[in-house]
C-alpha cells in the first residue's frame, strides 16, 4: 500500500521525468553525432552535467506557478520540498543518487587513470581538501549568533566551538580519559581473545577437512546471525559484568575474524606446498613452516582490520549497565540533550582509532618488512 500510495503522490513527477530524460537523451545524441570524435566524451559530460541541472530548476519552476502546468494538471506535480517532506526516505534516495552521479562525473571531468599512481603529498593533500572542506561545511551550517539564524540548530548539529567547549566538561565532570581508557581495555581484551581462538582455528579450518566440517556452523552463525542479537544472551551467561562486555566484543571480533583467516590460508599456492613435500615435509610442517608463514603477513593486516571492528561495537558493549566507557558517555549525553558532548566522544574514539591503527601499520611494516612497496 505504501508503493502505491507513492506511486499516486509521484505520478506527475514521474510524468516530467520521463518526458525530460526522452528529451534529454535525444538531444545529447543529436550532439554528440555534430561533436569531434576526440571531444565526444568531455562535451558530452558537460551536457549531461547541465541538462541534471535543469531538470531540478524546471521542476521547482513548474511547482512554484513561473512556468504553466496545464499538461500534467494543476496539483498534479509536487515542489521538491512537498515531496521530500512527505516521504523522507526519497529525499535520502535522491540525494545518494545525486552524490553517485556527481561522484561519476567528477571522475570522468578530472579523467583520473585506472589504478594510476599518486605521490604521498598528492594524497596527504587530497586528505587535508576533504578535511577542510568538511570543517567549512560544518562551519557554515552551524554558524549565526542566535538559533534561528543558523541552518542546522544545536540539537541537530552543534557547531565546532560548541564540541570544543565540551572537551573540559567532560574531563573534569564525567572522566573522559577515564572512560576511554575503560573502553580500550575492554577492546583489547575481547580483540585479543578472539585472535587466540580464530586464528589458529582458522588455520587449522583451512588446512583439514575434517576440521572445517566440524566446525563450519561456526562460520555460518558469523556470515547470517546479526552480532546484536548476543547482546542479550551475554547478559543471560555472564550477567551484568564487565565478563559480559568483554565476551560480547570476543564474539564480535570472532566471527569477522574466523573467515578472513580461513581464506587467507586456504589462498596459499600449493605449489608451496608441493615443494614441501617433496623436500620430506611432514604434516605439522607443511602447516608451521609453509601454509602460515606465507599468510601471516596478510593476516596481519586483517587483524589490524578487525580491532577496528572492535571499536566499531564498543558502543553496543556498553550499552547496559556502564558505568564508565566512551559509550556510556554517549548513553549519558543522549539523554541529557548534549549533541555537543555525543560528538565530542566521537571525536576521541576516531583519535583513539587512528592512533591504533598507526600502531598496527607500524608493526607490521616491523614484522613484514618484505611486505613494502619498492
């Protein structure tokens, strides 16, 4: 009932659009037919680039009464906002639509190479413009000196000095460094728990049969069961302890890592293999001293890459009786109505990650020096 009461409420802006992209299209190809062979795709972009343009500047002047409606009817074409307040998650399709082909066409304009190299300064710049250009919008949005005045209001968006100012309260009224410190341990362990079991598991899965047959509802429970919903038979297992967070991030770090450790080792050559053993390995030494050492550096990598998945539930781990923990900050914060404070968090888990994954990055160029780029 809700498609077709979409369809009825979309029907004379389904009608504009189908009329504009036949026409659209028949005049790009009507252009692209007069253009050079070697200007085709570039003008053609361009024109494609301005014809999406004009497709929203007529639908908001065939909405707002400068243009006369009489093909479609007089209530028959909604205005842009009628639509996307009525239907909220059309106005969130268009706009990832609207990112993709804007994306699409950026990358066509800038006629970026497949797989092309790029120096480290290019990329530390392109890095510090996405930055900067993030900080300008949040800026932007949330600059005015009163509330009506601004575009997003606190509760919605606070601004940079607002997230700022955050920073002291809660170091000195809810013990952030406290907290952060509860959340990494909790992190750590549960992360470190999880690599003792999956790793070798995963090794041992990859290599005999036997194993992996034995073990195999294991890895289905981590591609189909959702990792929430062992929130609350941790809770039925361990009660409300710090056991409970601790295994609830095992089990999440589990699953995501028992299958990447699996594939890495079941990618090994066996023409490592066949070596081995015509040099008189035996079994354990096939698996010590061939299958693991030549996955280990990959698998370093995606442990590097499941720790991040750790902090990416430590929110959900301390969603029930915390009573420290950067999630149970944000709980705390939600409920007063600090925006400010949430982001404020957020901001230090991001930190917090970053640091980490640097270690990560550090150590396996350590370990794995083979591993590097010439």
């Amino acid at each position: 009932m809700a498609a077709i009461k979409l369809l009825t409420a979309m029907r004379g802006f389904l009608i504009f659009s189908v009329l504009y992209v036949g026409a659209a299209v028949a005049a790009v190809m009507m252009a692209r037919r007069r253009m050079l062979p070697e200007k085709r795709e570039k003008l053609s972009d361009w024109i494609s680039l301005g014809l999406a343009a004009l497709f929203f500047v007529l639908w908001s002047s065939l909405t707002g009464g400068l243009i006369p409606t009489r093909l479609l009817g007089p209530s028959a074409l909604q205005s842009p906002a009628e639509l996307f307040s009525e239907w909220p998650l059309l106005r969130f399709l268009v706009f990832v639509l609207v990112f993709v082909l804007l994306l699409t066409l950026l990358v066509r304009l800038a006629r970026l190479r497949v797989r092309d190299e790029l120096s480290s300064s290019h990329a530390a710049g392109l890095t510090v413009g996405f930055i900067v250009l993030m900080l300008a919008g949040w800026w932007f949005a949330t600059s005015g000196a009163t509330i009506e005045g601004r575009l997003l209001p606190p509760l919605i968006l606070p601004s940079p000095s607002e997230v700022l100012q955050a920073f002291p309260k809660l170091h000195f009224a809810q013990g952030l460094v406290r907290s952060a410190l509860t959340s990494w341990m909790r992190v750590t362990a549960g992360f470190a728990l999880a690599a003792l079991v999956a790793v070798p598991l995963g090794v041992y899965m990859a290599t005999f049969r036997g194993v992996a047959a034995f073990f195999r509802p294991l890895a289905l429970v981590g591609a189909y069961v959702p990792i929430v919903v062992f929130i609350p038979l941790t809770l039925a297992w361990f009660g409300l302890t710090e056991t409970q967070k601790v295994g609830f991030l095992f089990i999440g770090c589990f699953v995501a890592l028992l299958p990447l450790v699996i594939k890495e080792i079941a990618d090994v050559p066996a023409a490592y293999l066949d070596v081995a053993v015509t040099k008189g390995a035996s079994q354990w030494q096939l698996v010590r001293q061939v299958l693991f050492p030549v996955a280990q550096a990959s698998i370093w990598g995606h442990l590097r890459g499941v720790y991040g998945v750790g902090w990416g539930w430590i929110i959900l781990a301390e969603v029930v009786n915390a009573q420290s923990g950067l999630g149970y900050l944000i709980q705390i914060s939600e409920r007063r109505g600090h925006t400010y404070a949430i982001f404020a968090v957020i901001i230090v888990i991001v930190v917090i990650a970053i640091i980490c994954d640097q270690i990560w990055k550090l150590g396996g160029r350590l370990l794995f020096p083979y591993t590097r780029k010439a």
